[in-house]
C-alpha cells in the first residue's frame, strides 16, 4: 500500500506505472468518496491512459451518485457541488439554475446551512418541487427522504430530519415552470406544471 496525495510527485507515479506495466494490477482507492472525481488520483488516471492501461471504474461511495442511485429519477443530471456558504450569493446560485438547468440538479450542504438552504429552494424553486434529501450517506445513521419541497422544510421544523452530519440534495427541475419575480425579495414562484 503506498500513499498517494496532491503534493505527491511525478516520480511517484511513474513508479506506479511501471508496476503495472511490468505486470502488477493496481487500484487506487480513496478514504472519502469516489476516487478521481474531484481527487488527486486522476492524475495517476491520466498518465497510465497515456501508457494504454486498461483502467476499471469500481462504484465508490459518493454521496451524489449514492443518492442519485435511490432516488427514482433519472435523466439530464447537473453537480453543482457546495453552494456559497453566503446567504445573497447561494441564492442567486439557486436562482441562475432554477432559470437555466431544467434538469436534475444536485447540490451539498453544510448542517449549519442545510434548513436555509431549503427555505431558499421553497421560496425560488417553488413549494412542490420534488426533492431528495440523503444524510449521512452509506453511514450508521443514514437518512433518505423523498417528497416536495414544502415537507421537506417542515420535517426540519418538526424533527423528521435531524440536522446533524452533511447532507446532499437532488432538486427535480425538469418540469416546465415560468420565473416570476416578486417585488418584495425578488423569488421565483412556480407556476404552469407541465403533467
């Protein structure tokens, strides 16, 4: 077993390489999430694409794609990853993809922020939305709820999902729905569903 990191250097991944090239497999794994998305480890990827390696993805336990896999939607899909941790910048984020991703978008949030953040998808995406939201993802207390937006706010409020760990969240946007602004805080309301 051998460690591998960001500052790791190319020698060292040259002496992975001619392991395998000499006949040895090789698997890189990762103590978070899925290996070489958003991971040092592509960078070992590239290098033995270069050399014609056969390389074989084994599913890892990434909260989007562990979601995503039980969340009964499937379709055009967007990763926005962590939105700002700033209350007028996050909601615009949200508002530029509610106008311009008519997909399934997934995002992650913070337990400090994860009850605003739904407030705000409430108020921007509209209140029956359909979202998923997953808790603690392949872990002891894993928590998976599926319903519209406005529950969602309300198993907060009364307790349903407990605000502790990181969460993911899958936002349904592929319905056809016209962005309305309000004058008092400038929010998009959801109108005009498409069956």
């Amino acid at each position: 077993m051998f460690s591998y990191h960001s500052h790791s250097s190319e020698y060292r991944i040259n002496e992975y390489i001619k392991s395998i090239l000499d006949g040895k497999s090789a698997a890189i794994i990762s103590d978070a999430g899925t290996p070489c998305i958003s991971d040092p480890g592509v960078s070992i990827i590239k290098i033995a694409i270069e050399n014609n390696i056969k390389i074989v993805p084994v599913g890892g336990i990434s909260a989007f794609t562990s979601l995503l896999s039980v969340s009964g939607l499937s379709g055009n899909t967007l990763f926005a990853g962590f939105l700002s941790n700033k209350s007028g910048k996050r909601k615009n984020q949200l508002k530029d993809l509610y106008k311009n991703q008519k997909s399934i978008i997934v995002i992650y949030e913070s337990v400090y922020r994860i009850k605003e953040c739904v407030e705000d998808i409430v108020n921007i995406f509209g209140e029956k939305t359909d979202i998923v939201i997953g808790r603690e993802l392949t872990k002891q207390f894993e928590q998976i709820i599926r319903s519209e937006a406005k529950n969602i706010l309300d198993f907060f409020t009364d307790g349903s999902i407990l605000t502790k760990g990181e969460f993911c969240i899958i936002i349904d946007n592929r319905k056809s729905k016209v962005c309305e602004a309000n004058a008092e805080n400038n929010s998009c309301k959801e109108s005009d569903y498409d069956n």
